[in-house]
C-alpha cells in the first residue's frame, strides 16, 4: 500500500463524479464468548460519499462503537466488506491496518488524546511521524496551517494544560486532518464540552465539510446529529433508518454570543 503525498488543507473532489469516502456492505461482527455468540453488528450497509456530513446514533447496546472501531479500523468485521477508496478492510493484514490508521484516518475522540508535553504544533504533527513525504520544514509549515484553519494560530507553542476544551478539541480536529484522511471519525467529540464550545466545535466541522472534508460522526445527542447532513439508526446490530436531515441545524458564520443566542433559543 503507497502512502500519499502532504495532502492540500481543503480537499473537495473536483471530478464531477461523487467518490465514496467509504462503504460497507453487509458488515458483520461477533464476538464469541464461552457461552453465547454476541452478534454485535447483523448486517450494516452504507455508503459515505465524499463530502458527507454523516451521525450515527442508536440505543446503548445497538454496536455504535462495534461499528466505530470498524470503521476506525481498529477491529475486522467477522463478514462483510469494508471499502476505504478502492481497498477492502476487511481483507486486510494487522500491519496494513495500523498503516491505515497512522496515514489515512482521523480520528476525534471525546476526551481529545493530545500529549501533554507536546505543544499544539507538535500535537498537530504527531501522525506525520509516520510518513516519508516532505521536509520537517514543509511539515511543520502544513501544522501552522492547520492550527489558524481551527483559529489557534496564535497558540502554537501553547501545551495542552494552557488550553481550554474547546480549545483543545480544536487541536485534536487539526491533527485529525493532516493526513489528508478519507473522512474524519468523531467519537462523542463534543462529549465533554459546555453547550456555547459544543457549537463553536459543531460550527468547525461545518466549515470543514463546506470545504469538502468528510465526517463521520458518533453521538448520544440529538441536538448535535441534528447539525449533519444525514442520520443513520442503529438497532440491534442493523441499520433501522439512514435519512437526510431535512432539520438541519446551521450555524454558518455565527459568532459565539450568537451561538450561545441558538443553544438559549433551543435552536
Ligand atoms: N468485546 C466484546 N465482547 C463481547 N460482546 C461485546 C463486545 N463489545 C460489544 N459487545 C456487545 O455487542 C453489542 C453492541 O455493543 P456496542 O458497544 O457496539 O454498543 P453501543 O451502541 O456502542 O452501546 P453504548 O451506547 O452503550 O456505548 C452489545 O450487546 C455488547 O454487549
Ligand atoms: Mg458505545
């Protein structure tokens, strides 16, 4: 598998023809205990094509995170396809997989994984430790601006600790990104953060997928699926509905005093 070149920031396709980001077909998962075979996932299929804005949601026990750590390719279903561009997943080897994972995934997760002893520049830079491509230079120059693209153009050298959440959330979307990734997976992303910040993250991802960037996102919340293009409904280890968000919540350009007007309002 060849690993692609420093990616540009914003990455619409430009063929008229819609790419899929990725795709699953008839995806399956079990985990066989001693006594039983949990069937987690029972036959998922979905296609993300590129530039979709995508919420899974379902009830506890329904394989939201079976799915999640699929996708994330940190597990292979037991059937099923799984298509990153053209590569399926599902047939894929342990060390092609952690390839994957290091070149081509962005991950967000709720409780943001940034190094404490790195500053954002550095966090930023964390996955392209595993690429050959570029000088440190045009790598370092490439995490700058990523950091002013999530508005920390001004934090470089900042650590962790000396950043609100919401602030470092923004870092974790930054590092999400420079890989060029096929979609961005967010795990709960504004999980830990008040209801103004959770608008300013929710604000960012729109105008990353304005820009053309695929996300994925898991949520509990209806207030935040409510902020994507398209919801999809576990139950039980199957889709129960995969809909366009005809209630669509935008926040295109609000500044914070107006987002905190929305979440008052229930916007
Ligand atoms: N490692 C495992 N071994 C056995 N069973 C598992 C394992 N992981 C998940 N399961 C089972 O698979 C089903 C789906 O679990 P999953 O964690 O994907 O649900 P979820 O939708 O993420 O739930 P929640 O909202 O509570 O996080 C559940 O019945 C769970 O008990
Ligand atoms: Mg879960």
């Amino acid at each position: 598998m060849s690993s692609p070149p420093l990616p540009n920031t914003g990455s619409p396709t430009s063929s008229s023809e819609v790419k899929c980001a990725c795709r699953v077909v008839g995806l399956t998962k079990e985990y066989v205990l001693k006594s039983e075979t949990v069937r987690a996932l029972r036959g998922v299929s979905f296609d993300v094509p590129q530039g979709d804005y995508v919420a899974i949601m379902g009830p506890s026990g329904s394989g939201k995170s079976t799915l999640l750590n699929l996708l994330g390719c940190l597990d292979r279903p037991t059937h099923g396809n799984f298509f990153l561009g053209d590569d399926d997943v599902a047939k894929m080897s342990d060390d092609d997989l952690s390839e994957i994972r290091a070149t081509r995934l962005g991950m967000v997760f709720q409780s943001y994984n940034l190094i404490q002893q790195l500053t954002v520049v550095e966090n930023i830079e964390v996955p392209l430790t595993y690429q050959r491509f570029g000088s440190s230079g045009s790598r370092r120059q490439r995490c700058r601006e990523l950091a002013a693209l999530v508005g920390l153009g001004d934090r470089l050298g900042h650590r962790p600790m000396q950043l609100s959440g919401g602030q470092q959330q923004r870092v974790a979307i930054a590092r999400s990104l420079v890989n060029d990734p096929y979609f961005i997976l967010a795990d709960e992303a504004t999980g830990n953060l008040d209801s103004v910040t959770t608008e300013e993250i929710l604000q960012l991802f729109e105008r990353l997928n304005d820009q053309g960037r695929t996300i994925i996102m898991v949520t509990h919340e209806d207030d935040v699926a409510q902020h994507a293009k398209r919801v999809i409904r576990l139950r039980d280890g199957l889709v129960q509905s995969d809909e366009i968000n005809t209630d669509r919540i935008i926040c295109k350009g609000k500044k914070p005093s107006e987002l905190a007007e929305m979440v008052s309002d229930g916007e």
